[in-house]
C-alpha cells in the first residue's frame, strides 16, 4: 500500500518518503527526487499558473517519463509519500495518487499520524 501526507503529519514516520523539490532541513528521511516537481513549474504555480496547467506540465514533464510499476517498486511497501501541503489544498502527490491508480490500480490513501484521513 502505498499513502500520501504532508511534512507536518508524518515527516517521523519510518516509512516516510519525500516527493517535493526540497524538503524541510530538519527532515531527516528517504527522499524520491524522480516524482518532485521541476522548479520553473512551481514558480509558474506560485505565479498564477492554473491547476490545469499544472497538472498538465506535471504529467508531461514528470509522470510521462517514468514507468508506474518501477516507481512502486523503489518506494517500496507501505511509503507514505510527503510533500508541503495539506490534505484539502491542491499538490502534486494528488497526482502521483491518481496516476498511480490509473497505471496499475493502485488505491492511494490519504494517511495522517494514527490512521488514516
């Protein structure tokens, strides 16, 4: 199985796996580069880029290149994968949750401290 989270929920958590561009300096867990976003489109976002826009550049620039099944495999069992944002507001590990459903049928979970969202 395979979660998505935020720093503040479960950066401590052993299974812990960063997908954003840089992490907080004092999180001190795994890091999977190949599913962060690329600079200039996070700029682009923080500029007014639309959430359909961003979404589009993240699949061509990001998701297209990589192979779904490898992915899961380098994360490993039961990764919950973090970046900065809340479980309402919208980011990239959305994405990844949705793709990784689509590609290989994955069921994605939101998970906080304790249990799940």
């Amino acid at each position: 199985m395979i979660y998505t989270s935020n720093f503040a929920r479960c950066a401590t958590n052993i299974q812990a796996v960063s997908i954003a561009l840089k992490s907080p300096e004092w999180y001190k867990g795994r890091e999977y580069k190949k599913l962060a976003p690329p600079n200039w489109l996070l700029q682009d976002y923080h500029k007014g880029l639309s959430i359909e826009d961003y979404e589009l550049y993240y699949y061509s620039e990001v998701l297209s290149r990589l192979n779904a099944c490898e992915v899961v495999h380098d994360l490993g069992n039961n990764a919950i994968l973090l970046c900065w944002e809340s479980a309402s507001d919208f980011c990239h590990r959305h994405l990844v949750a949705k793709w990784l459903n689509k590609e290989i049928g994955i069921e994605v979970e939101e998970y906080i401290e304790g249990g799940l969202f």
